[in-house]
C-alpha cells in the first residue's frame, strides 16, 4: 500500500456513494443522540453513541456489501465504526489481531484523560476535545450499566506539579478559562495537606483538574466492540490490504487468508501499523516510539496509593496514576521508552534493567512505594507526526480511502470524539473548514532514517 501522486481530495470525496445508505444516513443521524454535528459548536447530550443508542441499520449484514470496511479495532477504529454503525450504516470492521489484542496501542490495562494541553500549537482544540470526551466516557458508563457493561472510567482528578510557574502551566490555565475547564491552582502546602504520600521536595505550585480521570482502555475497547456488534455490526480478524483499484477508487481489500471485502469507503485506523501499510506514503511521515509502564503492587490494607484516595499526576517526564479496584493492576508509572521498532514483533515488556528509572522516581516522589514490588510491566507503540496532531484525511491516491491516525501517545482518550467527528466526515455532515484544515495529512517528513 502506498502512494504520493494524486492532489489530495477535497472534504466532501469519497463519501458514501449508496444512494439507501445516504438517504437512511439522512434520517436516522439521531441515533447517535447527540447528533454528528460540529465540535466546535454547542455542546450536546455528551452519551453519543450511547451503548443502547437504536440504530437505523438492519440486525444481520453478514451476506451483504457494506457501506463502510474500517481497517484496525483501535480506539479510532472502534468508535469510528459503532458511530457509522448506529448512524445506519453497514460496516465492516477488521483487525488482525481483534479489539483489545495485547498488541494494540489501545490494547493496555489503562490510560489517563485529562485536559491540560499547554505544550502543544493546538493545544485548546485538544482541550475542548478532551473535554468532552470525559463528558462521553461518564455517560458510556451510565448507558451502559443497562446493558452490564463494565465500568471502565473513574474520575480519578489529575494534579501537574512543577518546581516553579512554567509556561505550559500558564498554557494549560488559559486554555482551560478558554474551555470553561474546572482546576484549582494549589501551593505545596495545600498539595501536601490533601495527598501526604507525595514527597514534595523543590514542588512550589501545582494545576489540579478535578474531573479528569482514567479509563480500563483494553475494557472499553472490548465492550465498544461488543456493542458495534449487537448493533449490526461486523468483526473480521484477518490482515487487510488494499486490491484492485478503478482509477482512483478502491474496489476491494484483499484479506489474508485469502478472502476479500468490497465497500463503498474504506477507513484505515492503524496506529503503529501506517509505516507496514503505507511505507511510501507513511513511511517517513510518522515515527513509532515505545512508551514503557510499570504497575506497582500497593502494600495489602493500605489505600493511599489507590482510586480514589490519589489523583493521577504529572511531574516533568513521569506520569502515572493510582491503584484502580477493578482488575488492580497496581499503582502505575510511565517513564521513559525505547525507539522505533516492528509493532508485530517487538518486546511488550520491560527487562529488570530497566525498572531501575521508573523506580527511582517512585523512590524519589512515593517514598511509601520504596520496596513495592512489580506486580507486571508493558510497552506499547504509538505514532507521532511533525505535527504532534491528529490526521483525517483522505488516502491521496484515493478518493474512497479516509486515513485516520497519528495518536501520539494520546489519542485513546478522544476516542468518543473522534469516533463521532470522523464518522460526521464520512457521512458529509462534519464540514467545519478549521477542523478540516487542522486535521489534513501534512506534507512534512520526518529525515529518512
């Protein structure tokens, strides 16, 4: 799979071209409950889709075209599918692995949301995002209790703690007045007063975000995929490749082993894999970094360390988070990670040599975790553009192909969001000429290594 040549489409290409499927699109939109309509405009009911949301579309597809293949289970992927699912449309979604494999970026027992973006160009459109976003996973679980989901989203607060007044902290603030996001700004005092087992030494301020939290990412995607199912949907666990082309529209994948899937749009999802897929056009537009987590084991009776007794926190390149009940993988800290490597065959764990980072950063700020045993570790692969942003774009080789990535180690936690703006673009009711522009494929490469 790969391609440069073709001038890149406009926003309303590649549409679905099924004269039924745009005429059911039309009328059933609401059962996404808070509609497809802009992100940038008034916010509505935050449960779209919800769990139980009716759909428009017929019980069983299995013998029938789809409208849409959507290439990777991931958090992109996952929620792309269930919007376009429920707002009436056939689709297929397809991994090579499945939703939650161990192997996925999304694939992990946990990730942080939280909105504090002050370090990035586009930082108060990540805010606004995030924002809801948190809205949308408090009222997945809600709906989903009827259906007895899992709950997977615990509002765990979030606290930034620095040395000094930074400028992403001054970033962060002003984006959050900007966004109407709750925080409290807090001296080392008031930060030691509330969570004693933080050691605090040189820490002089801290941004406290009540409202942010921690979702069980590998559950949620899990139960994402099980609800795209009771919808209608299709799950097909084979690779996928491009196959025939007419001129510049896709006519099939070709599925490994041996099958293929005809549709009239093909969204790929593929996190880490771009580069494997796409190494003309992906190869040196994205890197594919390594982030390593350690889970530490919490000293039996003892719940400082654990939901919801500590915030998740943020101190200059650590980040991490407390002990949840369900599953208690432990308290958990990111630090560090390893370069570029194969998604399908790289090592998914730490080696002992190198806990000794993590660790000593327990040791130097949760001195109570000083001989806390490692209850478990994982690496996970994401991908960064020049841009640190999002992308969602059309294929430029294709008018029927969406490309739908660059996560850079965030994007787990917008997957509700962009599940609903991409599945708006693919339907032609997402038309907003910023977010069009802000999330273009860019031209800018990495050197070729």
């Amino acid at each position: 799979m790969s391609g440069k040549g073709r001038q890149k489409c406009g926003a309303g290409s590649g549409g679905l071209d099924r004269r039924t499927f745009v005429k059911a699109a039309t009328a059933g939109t609401g059962a996404l409950l808070a509609g497809i309509g802009s992100l940038e405009g008034e916010e509505n009911d935050a449960a779209s889709p919800s769990p139980g949301a009716a759909s428009g579309a017929p019980a069983i597809h299995t013998r029938q075209t789809p409208d849409v293949a959507v290439v990777g289970a991931g958090a992109f992927g996952a929620w792309t599918a269930l919007n376009l699912q429920q707002a009436g449309a056939r689709v297929t979604l397809i991994d090579q692995y499945g939703p939650a494999n161990s192997r996925a970026t999304s694939g992990g027992e946990t990730r942080g949301v939280r909105t504090g973006y002050g370090d990035r160009g586009h930082g108060l459109l990540w805010t606004r995002w995030a924002k809801r976003a948190i809205e949308k996973w408090r009222a997945w679980d809600e709906h989903g209790r009827e259906l007895l989901l899992p709950r997977v989203f615990f509002t765990t607060s979030d606290l930034i703690m620095r040395d000094e007044w930074t400028e992403f902290m001054e970033d962060t603030r002003k984006n959050w007045d900007e966004a109407g996001v709750g925080y409290e700004v807090l001296d080392a005092d008031e930060v030691g007063r509330r969570w004693p087992v933080i050691d605090l030494t040189d820490i002089t301020v801290a941004l406290w975000e009540p409202d942010a939290g921690v979702v069980r990412a590998r559950r949620a995607i899990e139960s994402v995929a099980q609800v795209f199912e009771q919808a209608g949907g299709t799950i097909t666990i084979a690779r996928a490749d491009t196959g025939p082309a007419t001129a510049s529209r896709l006519d099939a994948l070709t599925l490994q082993p041996g099958e293929s899937v005809s549709a009239g749009t093909y969204v790929f999802a593929l996190g880490p894999w771009f580069p494997k897929a796409f190494p003309e056009l992906m190869g040196n537009r994205l890197r594919i970094p390594m982030g390593n987590v350690v889970y530490l084991r919490t000293p039996p009776g003892d719940n400082r360390y654990s939901y919801p007794n500590l915030p998740s926190y943020n101190f200059p390149g650590v980040t991490g988070w407390p002990a949840l009940g369900p599953d208690n993988r432990g308290f958990r800290v990111r630090r560090g990670g390893r370069g570029p490597d194969d998604p399908d065959t790289s090592r998914r764990w730490l080696r002992e040599e190198e806990y000794e980072s993590p660790l000593a950063f327990v040791r130097e700020r949760f001195p109570g975790l000083a001989d806390a045993p490692v209850s478990e570790t994982r690496s996970c692969h994401y991908e960064i553009s020049l841009t640190s942003n999002f992308f969602f774009d059309h294929h430029p080789d294709y008018d029927n192909i969406w490309l739908a990535g660059g996560g850079s180690a965030e994007g787990f936690k917008f997957g509700p969001v962009i599940g609903e703006y991409l599945a708006g673009r693919i339907l032609g009711t997402e038309t907003d000429p910023e977010l069009i522009e802000a999330f273009r494929l860019s031209e800018e490469e990495f050197e070729p290594r």
